[in-house]
C-alpha cells in the first residue's frame, strides 16, 4: 500500500501553551512578596509574644500555599504543553488549579466564619494598637499584590493613545475572565486585602467607641463575601473542567458563519472550552449542495478563538437515503 506524505493533515495540539502567560510573572512576584511578609509576621509574633501577629503570619502561609499552586500550574502548562496525552494541550491545567484554590479559597471562609462566631460569643481581649499596625502593613501589601495581578502587561500596538488604553483596559478584564489560575490568584489576595480592611474597620470602631463586637460581625461579612468568591470561582473552573458547552451567543456566531449556503443545516454542534479563551469545535453539517470541510472552516471568524475544528459533512440525499 502507498503510504502518503501526511504532514499537510496533522498538525499539534500546543495552541501557544508553550509560552509564559502574562500572570505567571505577576503571580512568582506576589507568591515571594507574601512568603517573605510572612516569615517576618512569625518571626515577629514569637519574638514579641504577639498571637495576632503570629495567627496573620500562619494565615498568609495558607495563602501563600494557594497562590504557589497557581505558579506550579503555570510551570506545569508551558513544560507539558507539546505532550501528546493532553488530547487537546494543557490549557485545562490552570483551570485544574483554579479549582484547588477556589477549594482552599472556601475554606478560608468556614475558618473566617468559624473563628468570628466564636470571638463573637467569647470575646478576648485585642490589643488594638498592634492589631491595626498588622492589619494596615497586610492591607498595603495584599493591596499592592492585587494591583499588580490586575495590571496588563505592556503590549506594542499601533494604535492611538485613547485606543490603545482602551485596548489594554478590556485586554485586562479579558485575562482575569478567562485565565482562571489568574483569577484564583487574584481572589486570593483580594479576600486578604478584604480582610485587613474589614479588621481596620472594626478595630479603629473597637479603639474609638467601645464597639468591640464589630470585630467578629465584620469578620462574618468577610467570610460571606469570601465564600461567595469561592462558588464563583468553583462554577466558572468546573465548567472548563467538564467540557460545558461554549456560552450561546458564541455558539450562534460560529452557527450564523457557517451556513453558507441556503440548503446548509447544522445537525449537532457541540463546543467548549480548551484552556485560556481557546476553544474546539465538532459540526456535523447536512447539505443538497456540500462544500469541502476546508471551505467551511474557511468561514469561522477569527474572533470565535476556536483554535481545533472537527467537521463532518453529509450530502442531505444520501441523509434521505440512509433513512
């Protein structure tokens, strides 16, 4: 038998998985600043005897944890990403990982929760000075850590300054929709800032006007607010995780491009999500006039990030015929 020349017909599964994404950086800075922040924390609590300092010390290694799988993942990714057992690359690892953190990211909140109830119907005595000196020196380093996830990347475009703003602004959002390892990260250091704040609050009303009991209430609003990030977070990893079917309206687009002709009709379409706004595709296409399936993924915009196409063709005779 004559072996043909394959190469036109196969191509890889790496989708630009192989290269650094902008949050693995961003996330290695944040994963060092909060590992040194916190030996200093322990360091300084066994030294000075100090519980509160020694318990935020212990409660951003938790953090620190979460925010090292984040990093792992990312590593992970770019060094397996031309591996053939990943059928489709390894886009999904990081949402893999975002859902580790969205875990670990609950259960943060249940110890909030937890903790706050129990100060709330034991309350102990707070060493107001020193508390809000740890909870202002968490608040400035968790919040520098969450701007600099949030911060795009430079890019290089030719576009005018109002434009090019414009694009890095909805490039920013993009990527921490759609890079969950980066969300979780990101989640991750806002519910740290979070907490710091709502302490501040709470203290500074504790110091100022006796209202000691706004510390374990505020600590309940946190973990509230926390868990709610957690299910967020939970939904939108597992869903990739899954092979959810892609949102409608892109569904519809990819639908809408392909119907080329009048006699054209989609019999099953299904597509989902392969990792960080790449996805694939499977069309099954029944026609009287059928077009190539070349000619067809010719005609899905770009703009559809469907990066893996699988169509079948039928002629709607022999559909008839089968029948």
């Amino acid at each position: 038998m004559h072996k043909h020349d394959m190469s036109s017909w196969t191509h890889d599964h790496v989708f630009g998985q192989d290269k650094a994404r902008p949050g693995e950086r961003r996330t290695l800075i944040i994963v060092l600043v909060t590992a040194v922040f916190m030996v200093v924390e322990i360091i300084a609590g066994l030294y000075y005897g100090s519980m509160a300092l020694l318990a935020d010390g212990l409660h951003m290694a938790s953090h620190a944890a979460a925010l090292g799988i984040s990093v792992a993942a990312y590593v992970y990714a770019r060094r397996h990403a031309g591996d053939s057992r990943f059928s489709f690359g390894t886009g999904k690892v990081n949402s893999l990982a975002a859902f580790a953190s969205a875990i670990l990211l609950g259960g943060f909140a249940v110890v909030m929760a937890v903790e706050s109830i129990e100060r709330l119907f034991n309350p102990v005595a707070i060493s107001f000075d020193q508390a809000i000196l740890v909870a202002v020196l968490g608040l400035a380093v968790n919040g520098a850590s969450a701007w600099l996830l949030a911060s795009t990347p430079h890019h290089h475009h030719d576009h005018g300054h109002h434009d090019h703003h414009h694009h890095e602004e909805d490039e920013t959002a993009s990527e921490l929709h759609t890079d969950h390892n980066l969300r979780a990260a990101y989640l991750h250091v806002l519910a740290d800032a979070l907490t710091s704040l709502l302490a501040i609050i709470a203290l500074l009303a504790g110091k100022y006007a006796g209202a000691a009991w706004l510390d374990p209430i505020m600590g309940i609003i946190g973990a509230i607010l926390v868990a709610h990030w957690s299910i967020g977070l939970l939904r939108m990893s597992a869903k990739v995780l899954l092979d959810w079917q892609a949102e409608e309206p892109r569904i519809e687009k990819l639908r809408s491009a392909l119907l080329a002709d009048d006699s054209d009709q989609i019999a099953d379409i299904h597509v989902w999500s392969i990792g960080q706004n790449q996805y694939a595709a499977e069309v099954l296409i029944v026609s009287d006039n059928p077009r190539s399936p070349k000619q067809y993924k010719t005609l899905i915009p770009d703009e559809l990030c469907i990066v893996h196409v699988s169509l079948e063709v039928h002629r709607c005779g022999a559909r008839q015929q089968a029948a």
